[in-house]
C-alpha cells in the first residue's frame, strides 16, 4: 500500500535505480496480504463478506495514501525554510566579515602613532622605581632591628605586641612590592623573578617570625583548659590575634580577590586562615588526651575503669569549656560545641581502636554498656545543660550500627564459648555424680535432681539478664546462643545416658551401679527442669525474631523429648531385667495351683513403682503406665508360648480366675487413663467361656476392641483353650481374616509386639490352607 502511494513521488527514481529495500518490501507485503487472505477466506461461505472487506480496506488505503502525502509535504516545507535561514546566515557572515578587515586596517595605523610614546614611558617608569627607593629607605633600614624585637616580644610571649610589630613589617613588604610590580606594569613588563626573590630574602625574617607566632598561639590554644583555671589572658590574646588574623583574611580577599592584570596580589602566606587552625589545635589537644591511652593499661578489668576515667575526664573539660573558656572567646565561636564535636570523635576513632581488640565477654559488655547507655545519659553528654548543644551538633553515634552489630557479635561468641565450657563441665559432674554409693539429692517436693538442671538454668538465665542491660536485640542473641549450646548439651546427654546403660548391662550387679534406675530417674526429672527453664527463655524472645536466622533454629525442646525418651525407655529396660528372673514360671501349672511367681512380680513392680513417684510429673503418670503395659506384654508374651494348655473346662476356669485376680494385684489400686490391664479380663472371659459355639463373637469383639491381633495370637488362644474343634477354629480364623479392621488414629498396638513362637509339629497334612 505504502509503495502504491509514494511511486509517483519518487518515480524518477526508479529509472535511475531499482531499490533492492523496496523490492524486499514488496515480496514481504505480498506475503502478508496472501497470508491474511488465507485466513479470512479459508471456507466458500467466508466470500459473501468479500465485499465488505475490500471497501474497509480501500478505505483504510485512502486514508493512509491521505496521511503519507500530509507528511511528505510538511517535510518539503521544513526543508525550503532551512534553505530560506542558510541565505540569510551566509549574507550576516559576510558583513561581518568586511567589518572585521576594516578594524584591523584601523589598528595597524594607530600602532604606528604608539611608538612616538615609548620613550616618555621610560622615563616615567625610573622616575617612580626612584620615587619608591626614596620612600622605603627609613623602612628598609629599620627592617633587622624590627624583626629582632618582635622575635624578643614573641619569646616573652607578649603576643599583642608581636603581632603588631608583625603586622607592620608585613605591610611594608606588601607596599614595596606593589610598588615594584606597579613600576613593572608601567614598563609593561611583569614583576621580575629576581626582583621577588630579592625582597623575600630581604624580608625572610618575617616569614620566620610568623611561624614562631603560630606555634606560641597553637601552644597557648591547646593548653586552654588549664590556663583557664588559672591564668585565661594569654589565650585571649591568642583569641584576639586569630581574630584579627581573620579579619585581615577577609578584608584582603575582599580588595584583592580579582584576577584581572591591575588587581593588586595577596601577600605572601595569605590566607592564613588561622582561625580554622584554632578549630584544628583543639581537636588535637582533644585527641591527645586518648594517644597515651596503651594497650595493657585497658584491657580486663581496667577497660571498666578506663571508660569510667574518660567519661570524667570529658565531662570536666565540659564543664571547664561551658563555663570559664566559652566566655573568652566571641559567641560565634559556638566553643562548647566545637569541644563537643572534637570530644566525639576522638572518642569514635579510640572505640573503634578498642573494638578492633581481641577483647573477653566482660570487656565487650562494658564498651556496649558504655556507648549505648552511659554515653548518652544525663551523667553525661544527655546532661540538661549539654542536651541542646547535641541536638544542634547532629554527631551521629559513636559506634556505627555495623560496628555494634559486630561487637555484639562479638559478645555472644565470647559468652558462647565460655557457657560452652561450663556445660561440658556440668555434664563431667553429672556423670560423675551417677556413679556415686547413695541416692541423688532430692528437692523440697521430694523428686529426684542433681545439679545439672541449676547450673544451667542459672547460667543462661544469668546471660540473659546481663545481656538485657544492653538491650533485647542482645538478649535475644544470647538467648538464641543458649538454646544452641542447649540442644548440643541435651544431644551429649542422651549419648551419655546411652553409654551408662550400655555399662550397666555389661555388669548388671556391679555395686558401683547400685543406683542406675535411681540416676535414670533423676536424670528424667533433671529434663522436665530444662524444659521449663526452655520455655521461659523462649518466652522471654521477641517475637520478630522469627525468620531472621541464616541456619536452622535450634530446637532444645525436641532435644529434651529425645532425652527423656531414651531415658524411659532404659528404665523399662531396668524394669524388665528385673523382671526377666521371674517371667518363665508365670502362666505354668504351679502358677496356676500355687499362684507364684505373681506376688513377687507384683513387689518388683511396686518397688520400681514406688521410684516412679520421685520424678516430677508428667514423666511419673508416663512410666507408671508403661510399667504397666510392659507388664501385660510379658505376660500375654508368656501366655502365647503355650506353657499352660487347658484340659478340662475347670482347668479353664481355674486359669481365668487367677488371670483376673492378676490383673487385680498388678492393677494395686492405680487405675491409669489408659489402663492396659484391661486387656487382661478379657482374655480371661476368652479362656473362661463355656460355648465353643460363641467363640466366633468373641473374637469379633476381641479384633474390634484390639484391631492389631493376629491369626496366630487367636490360634494361640484356641490352643490354650484345649476344646476347640476344626471347624470352628477355621470358622473363627475365617473371620478374622475377613474382618482385619484397620488400626483407628491413636490406638497403640499391644499385640504387634508380641510374637508367637513357631509351633512345633511332627508332621504336616498338605492342605490347601496349611500350603
């Protein structure tokens, strides 16, 4: 379309050429067309709209032939008025240019004219040198003996006085060599090196007695405190000569600040500025005060001390400032202020020193201390007189947020290494403790502990606190530290509780294991200590905290978890060794005719119950229970081995009474939330029923009350029995294969840990079951 519209504008083009651009832009345009088409007029019924579209797009067409002609015009217009302004600058240009040859025809007559006065300048220009000798005789001979006196007046430090003859001797080495360089600039010449190098010679004593001034003025400066308590006059003379100095600075600058060739140059040395060296030397003495400050005389315990010192020290020179120093110099000098920012930071750059140092938990707690409270309190620089000049100085604070963040970085890694330490040598007495010839200690309540669980509370909380003076971040911090050291602690505790059963069961009658369950014991109460001291430390976290940690958080409470698991479950080891000697006569026919081994398994329970209540709860409630269901295990493990078959029913009854009155001496009076003695009624009611026939329904209700039971635990059963037939053993077992109910949430299985011994037949029929 495009190239539809602009042919017959460049028509004469394309004899010349034949665009190779336009010939590519063609076949891409054809191709889009031929694509569109495609697509629009892809079905015959698509044609009736043929129509319609070839009048949209004519018109599309028009309206972009109309803009295409609207540019190229405006294009054209824009071009012939840029040729319109080249004419008219071409004719400017060549005015200019005949005005330009003219002058310079002038200044070539005038030059000649010149030459006639050169003569005349000559004259006038020796006229003046004479003029200037003549008056600067007086002056110059005076010159030695002024520089002398005023050296004398210096020494003496009769400061007014030798800066005055100063001021006159510089003025006269001014006026003579502005009088020098204007007889120059009359010859038309600069002023000479040599001519400089002479008078800086001859006037050389001047410059030496500016430097002997500056250095009793600086020395007077930096020596104001004391002379203010004593004698203030000669540092308000030294004020007065640094003002008048200033003054004499701004006033030059003022007449001469131009660069043109008549403006008259600053003399030698100017500016001097000697009023920002006041500033400066103040800052000095400031800082000189934190130079003699060593290494050795700051480190432990000194460096309390030695912040303590500085903090005196700065706020007396305070006071000496404010009070006695500011009144001997201009207000504008804002002195206390400028002490104030001097004091600041030599005090920035002496912490960031102290900071860089190898420095113990104790130090770092006192620069923190220091800075973030002490420093900014009304004792010192938030006293109320000083309150305003901070507010007005802005000083920033004295240990960036970096730096802090490092030293307390620093802190917590110190008090880590050190809590550390102190647990590895709690635990070294713990285990220690485990071996001793007598109980553990007990607690006003009565429950085992040592002392484990005190010296590490005491010690984490103990770091809490102190790290609170600082502030919650640090506490938070040193909270954090103390749940890691924690965790490893408990994860160290649960090996050692390992290993000490591991020697136990070496040599179970060993007498130096006389008082393993009653340690184990301890130990567990020992945990449920920690475990309240870790909550209160967590308690006591801020709660943006969370998500702000690079590694994971530590977790001490599932430590503890782990710990008191592993020391249950080694006291219902120490339970059930206990307990081994007596296990095989239970369930036999003296059991059943004579009672034994039960009143001695029910006293070995008792004991090791009795024990249980020395720990702190809930651990106690938790190993009664398990005492108990360990006791049903072994004896339902004792009852699938068969000891006893029943020949008779009275047999039967006879063994489920004594099974009930068991479950009756082992319940002795505690009845648990969940009891799993009950299971032991129920086998007995299995056992005790008459009617083989109903077997089948209670077995139905024994695998929905224990889902877990298996084939063989019921073959068992049945065996025991010894009145069972084939057809309803394969009934009943039937059954409980089509049943298998699926074990409901937060049943603990009882039957999967107790497993049936492999029957022992002479021979096998092949059935199909059996196979």
């Amino acid at each position: 379309l495009i190239l539809q519209i602009t042919r017959p504008l460049f028509s004469h083009w394309e004899a010349v050429e034949v665009w190779p651009e336009v010939e590519r832009a063609e076949c891409l345009a054809r191709g889009a067309a031929l694509k569109w088409a495609s697509g629009v007029f892809c079905q015959p019924e698509h044609l009736e709209r043929l129509s319609q579209y070839r009048k949209r797009e004519s018109q599309r067409t028009a309206s972009i032939h109309t803009r295409l002609k609207s540019m190229v015009q405006s294009y054209l217009e824009g071009v012939g008025w840029g040729l319109e302004q080249l004419q008219e600058a071409k004719a400017e240009l060549r005015e200019v240019s005949h005005a330009l040859k003219k002058a310079a025809l002038e200044s070539n007559q005038n030059a000649e004219g010149v030459k006639s006065l050169d003569r005349l300048r000559e004259v006038s220009v020796n006229h003046c040198q004479l003029l200037a000798a003549v008056s600067n005789l007086p002056r110059l001979y005076s010159v030695r003996s002024m520089v002398l006196e005023t050296e004398r007046l210096v020494e003496s430090r009769r400061l007014l006085e030798a800066h005055a003859r100063l001021m006159d001797l510089e003025r006269w080495q001014d006026d003579i060599l502005w009088q020098l360089h204007g007889a120059a600039g009359m010859a038309g010449s600069p002023l000479s090196t040599e001519d400089q190098e002479v008078v800086a010679k001859y006037f050389s004593g001047v410059g030496q007695l500016v430097d002997a001034l500056g250095k009793e003025l600086w020395a007077v400066v930096s020596s104001g405190l004391a002379l203010a308590r004593q004698n203030p006059t000669p540092f308000v003379s030294a004020v007065r000569i640094v003002e008048r100095e200033e003054a004499l600075d701004q006033a030059l600058l003022e007449e001469r600040g131009g660069t043109g060739s008549n403006s008259r140059p600053l003399p030698p040395g100017r500016p001097r500025c000697w009023r920002a060296c006041f500033f400066q030397v103040l800052e000095e003495a400031v800082s000189a005060r934190f130079r003699s400050v060593s290494y050795l005389h700051t480190r432990g315990p000194g460096l309390a001390g030695h912040l303590s010192a500085l903090q005196h020290a700065t706020m007396t020179d305070l006071a000496t400032v404010r009070h006695l120093l500011e009144h001997c110099v201009p207000p504008h000098y804002h002195l206390t202020g400028a002490y104030l920012r001097a004091s600041h930071r030599c005090l920035q750059t002496h912490l960031a020193q102290v900071s860089s140092w190898d420095l113990e938990s104790g130090e770092i707690f006192a620069v923190l201390n220091w800075v973030l409270h002490i420093y900014n309190s009304p004792d010192m620089m938030g006293h109320p007189e000083l309150v305003t000049e901070m507010e007005k100085e802005e000083l920033g604070p004295l240990i960036s947020t970096e730096g802090l963040e490092q030293l307390q970085n620093k802190y917590v890694q110190s008090v880590r290494k050190s809590v550390s330490e102190w647990m590895h040598k709690a635990l070294q007495v713990e285990l220690q403790d485990w071996q001793r010839d007598q109980e553990p200690d007990t607690d006003h309540e009565g429950f085992y502990q040592t002392s484990l669980p005190t010296i590490i509370t005491q010690m984490l909380e103990e770091n809490a606190r102190v790290a609170l003076m600082i502030g919650e971040s640090l506490r938070d911090q040193t909270i954090q530290m103390g749940l890691y050291e924690m965790e490893n602690l408990l994860n160290r505790f649960r090996e050692a509780l390992v290993e000490f059963g591991r020697e136990h069961r070496r040599d179970p009658s060993n007498n130096k294991n006389k008082f393993y369950l009653h340690y184990l014991l301890a130990s567990i109460s020992n945990c449920i200590i920690l475990k309240k001291s870790t909550e209160s430390l967590q308690q006591q976290q801020s709660s943006r905290l969370a998500g702000q940690f690079s590694r994971t958080p530590p977790n001490p409470l599932a430590a503890l978890d782990r710990a008191v698991r592993r020391a249950c479950r080694l006291v219902m080891d120490q339970l059930l060794l206990d307990l081994q000697p007596l296990l095989p006569g239970l369930l036999t026919r003296p059991w059943l005719v004579q009672g034994d081994p039960t009143p001695k398994l029910c006293q070995v329970l008792e004991r090791h119950l009795d024990l249980y209540g020395r720990v702190r709860p809930p651990c106690r409630q938790r190993l009664q229970e398990e005492a108990q269901w360990l006791m049903v295990v072994e004896y339902v493990r004792a009852l699938m081995q068969k000891r006893l078959v029943c020949r008779s029913a009275e047999e039967r009854r006879q063994l489920a009474q004594q099974m009930v009155q068991d479950d009756h001496l082992e319940m002795n009076g505690s009845v648990p939330e969940v009891n799993p003695l009950t299971l032991l009624p129920v086998l007995a009611d299995f056992i005790r029923l008459k009617d083989p026939s109903m077997l089948t329904l209670e077995v139905s209700g024994l695998a929905a009350k224990y889902p877990d039971i298996s084939e063989e635990h019921v073959s068992v059963l049945l065996d025991i029995r010894g009145d069972v037939s084939r057809d309803i053993r394969g009934a009943v077992l039937d059954l409980l294969e089509q049943s298998a109910p699926p074990l409901p949430a937060g049943y603990r299985p009882i039957f999967t840990d107790i497993l049936v011994p492999p029957s022992t037949m002479a021979f096998c029929l092949p059935t199909a079951k059996c196979a």
